[in-house]
C-alpha cells in the first residue's frame, strides 16, 4: 500500500472510530479517495498537492461529470487535506488553492399539498400489517421530515405515546426531538396492535417486516416509489422528496425557518433557507395570479 493509501486508511479509520459518520458517508469519501488517489499514481512518499486536484478536476470536467459532483468530491478531499494537517503530514490544505466549480442551485422536489391529501385521505393502503406498516412510512416521513436512515434506525424506546414526541437519532449521533399530531399517533397504535400480532420475537426496532427483521432504507424506498407514482408525476419519488415536501409545506403554512431547521435537523440554517425558494415561487404565483395588475 503506498502513502498516499495509508493515510487514506487512516483519514477513513478516523472518520469511524471518532466522527461516527454512517456507512453510507464514509463509503462514499472512500471512493473518492480511491478514485483521486488512482488519477494520481504516485510513487511511494509523495502526497498529492494542488497542481494534482486542480489537474483531476479538470478531468473530471472533461468527461461530464456534473460541477455538483465535482464539489462533493472536492469537499471530500478538503476533508482528508484538513485531516492530514491536524496529523502534522502537511502544512496547509491544497484545496484552499482550488476553485470550486459553479453550480446552479437546484430547487428541492415536493409533492402538492392536494396531492398528498389524495394519498393520505383516498388512497387505500390496506388493513393488514403490511398495508399499515407502508402507511405508517409515509405518516412519518411527511409528518416529521426525518430521513429514512433515521427512520429505519427508530427504535421501540424512541417513539414516546405519553407524550406524544420522538426521539430521532441523526448524523453524528446527534439526538432531536420531534412532537406527533394526533393523527399520526393514531396510526401508530393500529400499527402496535398489528405489529404484536404479526412479531413472534424479539426486535429493538419500531419498524419491522413482515419476517419480523428490522425494515431496511431499499423497502423504505420502494414503499414511497410505490404510493407516490398513484398521486403524481415526478420524476423523484424517494423518501428524502417527502421531507422537501414536510419542508415545504410547513413553510408554506407560515412556519418559523428556525424551528423547521431543529425538526429536520440541519446543524445550520442555510441548509435550511434553500426551502424558502419554494415558497417564494409559491407567492410569486399568486401575485401574479391575484393582483390586478399583474
């Protein structure tokens, strides 16, 4: 393994053992770390420097991978640099001596509000434990605006009926707290009482099979995908369009931004102002709509 893998093994080791990033996470900067490190080909002991970043940008352009994927990696590689700094491998970090490429901000995706009354009001999803189940998903998914990692993840002692509130687990372990309305409460006991029926051991994990295993992010998708494609016709049906549409919604209701940010769990509130867009389009159009000289 050359030098530049080893410290990659390293900057990846530290990413699990001590920031606690999700597999998911940490799959990712792996690849990108491989694939720079590939481009590179250098001889033992040498470390990359900004004239090679700047150089597999450029190749990355050339071969049409988007400026969005080009500053994920980046962002990846400014990690790892700042890494190796703290280790006292390098000085500085090169990638400060890199433009990031520009990119237009794309508007998150969401479903109608109309159309998610149609889901939620007339679609029937069945009465048995599975049909509850896949209900329960998406209640839970528009009504707290959790990611699905964070939904698979739920465990029994997370989901507090006393009081009506969940404890979600987020990136980095960080915990949160999330109030129910009543109606989703009232899913989750139907929900329970199937559930009692349908388990015949032990699980930790609120959300489960049908076999009794723990429910895993593909089902999760799958679930969405499937009940979503019966409302609208968007492109993106994932789990992650429902908490844009949680966002969104809540937004368009006259909801504060800070308490959005603390529900969806976003470390600072720009993450969160890019849903405003969405409700600044909204009011664009029933301006113009509504003024009479629009």
């Amino acid at each position: 393994m050359g030098a530049g893998m080893k410290q990659v093994a390293s900057f990846i080791h530290y990413l699990t053992a001590v920031k606690h990033y999700s597999g998911h996470t940490i799959t990712s900067y792996q690849k990108d770390l491989e694939q720079f490190m590939a481009f590179c080909n250098l001889p033992d002991g040498q470390i990359p420097d900004h004239h090679h970043i700047r150089d597999w940008v450029v190749e990355l352009m050339q071969n049409g991978i988007s400026a969005r994927s080009v500053n994920r990696k980046l962002s990846t590689l400014k990690s790892f640099f700042r890494f190796l700094v703290r280790e006292h491998v390098l000085e500085s970090n090169p990638v400060k001596k890199i433009l990031m490429p520009k990119t237009n901000k794309k508007l998150p995706v969401f479903v109608h509000e109309k159309n998610m009354d149609r889901l939620l009001d007339d679609i029937s999803f069945g009465d048995d434990f599975e049909g509850i189940r896949n209900r329960l998903i998406i209640e839970m998914l528009y009504f707290t605006g959790m990611r699905v990692s964070e939904l698979t993840g739920l465990k029994n002692s997370d989901v507090n009926l006393h009081e009506s509130i969940l404890k979600v687990t987020g990136k980095r372990n960080k915990e949160r707290i999330i109030p129910l309305i009543p109606e989703i409460v009232t899913t989750i006991r139907i929900y329970l009482t199937r559930r009692s029926e349908q388990l015949s051991g032990e699980n930790d994990y609120f959300f489960i099979t049908g076999k009794g295993g723990k429910v895993y992010a593909r089902l999760a998708y799958r679930v969405v995908h499937k009940f979503l494609t019966l409302v609208t016709t968007l492109d993106r049906r994932s789990p992650h369009v429902l908490r844009h549409t949680f966002a969104t919604h809540m937004l368009n209701k006259g909801a504060d931004l800070n308490a959005i940010k603390e529900i969806l769990g976003h470390a600072n509130l720009s993450a969160t102002e890019i849903y405003t867009h969405n409700t600044f389009e909204k009011l664009k159009k029933i301006y113009k709509q509504a003024h009479p000289r629009a």
